[in-house]
C-alpha cells in the first residue's frame, strides 16, 4: 500500500503550519490599515482578492459546475459565521494590542477540541487532551491574561474567537459532503458582497502604495484559506487545534517589529510549551500513523 494515505493527518499539519504564517502577516497588515480604513473595506479586499485563487481551482476542477453545494443550508450557516467571526477580528485588531488580541483567540483550541467532538463525533484521547490543556497553559504563562484589561473589544474577540472555531468544525463536517473549491467560493463571494455593500457608505479611496499593500492582504488571506481548508480535509480538528498556538511566535514578532509592542518576560517561560504542544501531537500523529500501517501487514 502507498505511503500516502497514512500521512494525510501529517500533511494537514503541515498546510495548517503553512497557513498560520500567511494569515498572522494578514492580521499584522489588518491592524496597520485599520487606523485608515474602515473594517469593512477591508473585508472587501480579503474576500474580494481571494477570488482569484480559487477562480484558478474552479477552472481547473471543471468550471462553475463544480460549485454546486450538496448541502447548501449547511454551506450558508458556515458562511453566516465564519463572516461573522472575520468581522470581529477584523475590528478588533485595530483597536488592542496584537498580542493580547491573539491571547484570547488562542481559547480557540479548547473550542475546537470540544465541539469537534459534539458535532463531528471524532475521538479524542487523554494525551490530546492533556496537550491542548498544556499548549493553553503555555499562553497563559506567555501572555499573562490577568494584565490584559478585558473591555468591550475583548468580548467582541472572544466571540469571533468562538465563530471561528465553530466555523471551522463546520468546514470538516462540509468536506464529508463537497469539495474544497465549494466552501471556499461561497465565503469569498458572499464575504465580498456582504462586506461592499456594507463599505461604500464609507467607503475611502486609496493612493497608489495603499492598493499594493490592500492587494496583498487579499492574497495572502486566500492563500491562507485554501491553506487551511485542505487541512481540515485531511486531518480531525482535534489534531490541528494546538497548531495555533505556534502562531504566537509571529504575533510577538510583528507586534514588536511593527507596532513596538513589547512581549512580556513571561512570554520566554511559556513558549517551551506551546512549541512542545504542538511537537507531541505531532509525534503522537506519527506513532498512530506507523501502528496503523503495522496493523494492515499481513
């Protein structure tokens, strides 16, 4: 039997990892272009650049046949809440520190792991358990939550937070009913639309360098996207939910690099946790992947 199919679970891991790097430089530019432009505008731009992606996919799988939903309802709820939880990141991270945005989102994880269970009805051991739990330990000694002062944005993060990681069960429940290039042409295009229609009241127009920078944010975000879908498709969200404690390292990076946000000394005492949480799923993934292929041997 091939390799292939006992590392689909690692491949995700690794489009997930991908993925993380692309959306974190989305977010640091999200929370640049803020003071300047409205969070709808720039939605626009996400959604609306994002199309070219996967215009390429739908060309390549067959054109817009393809995107027919078998279960639409379905594809609509997921479009509803994952537009839902990029708003309330995309106002948010003009308004708090990076870091400390990234704080609350790193609650995701349990989100993940706990509706992926209810929804998706996918195993979930002790040692996974115990690995989310120590990977979210590690933020909370990084990030030191008792400093951060929880007002209205924080709520509003907390909530995207949440949208996004039900948004995400639902795109590995979609994959057992659609193909990529679906889920990921519905939200670009009601995204898009939704998100004009609410900016042109507002609407400012940008000078030259601004459209590069705006452009970019768009293709990094669909990039990302694509990314992140084919990793929901090929591994459980329980497996990929502690990877996204990695993106903690870039935020520090861009919060201070950018924005001359200064991590906390604590941050050094928790990365060894967050980047250990991750490693040890990955090194379980790896152990069941090799007992498997054992257990097919004649």
């Amino acid at each position: 039997m091939s390799d292939a199919p006992r590392q689909t679970a690692l491949h995700g891991i690794y489009f997930k990892l991908s993925a993380l790097v692309l959306f974190c430089t989305m977010d640091a530019m999200v929370k640049g272009l803020g003071g300047t432009y409205g969070s709808f505008q720039l939605m626009v731009f996400r959604s609306g650049v994002a199309l070219v992606p996967v215009a390429v996919m739908i060309w390549h799988a067959g054109g817009m046949r393809v995107v027919r939903s078998n279960r639409p309802w379905l594809q609509a709820l997921r479009v509803t809440i994952g537009f839902g939880s990029m708003f309330g990141f995309f106002y948010a991270f003009p308004r708090m520190p990076l870091v400390d945005a990234y704080a609350i989102s790193f609650s995701a994880p349990l989100f993940m792991v706990a509706l992926s269970v209810l929804i998706l009805k996918e195993p979930v051991g002790w040692r996974r358990w115990t690995a989310v739990g120590v990977g979210f330990a590690g933020v909370l000694i990084m990030l030191d939550p008792w400093g951060i002062e929880f007002h209205t944005v924080s709520l509003i993060i907390l909530a995207a937070t949440f949208c996004y990681s039900l948004s995400t069960v639902m795109v590995r429940l979609l994959s057992r009913h659609d193909p990529d290039v679906v889920t990921l042409f519905w939200f670009a295009i009601v995204g898009t639309v939704i998100s004009l229609a609410c900016a042109i009241p507002e609407w400012i127009w940008p000078p030259p360098m601004d459209w590069v920078w705006l452009l970019t944010l768009g293709l990094l975000g669909g990039f990302a996207q694509i990314l992140i879908t084919r990793a929901w498709r090929l591994a459980p969200a329980a497996v990929l939910a502690p990877f996204d404690y990695v993106s903690i390292i870039l935020a520090v990076a861009f919060g201070y690099l950018w924005f001359r946000e200064e991590p906390s000394w604590t941050v050094w005492y928790g990365l060894p946790l967050v980047v250990g949480s991750g490693l040890y799923i990955l090194h379980r993934e790896r152990v069941r992947a090799r007992e498997r292929s054992k257990s097919l041997i004649p």
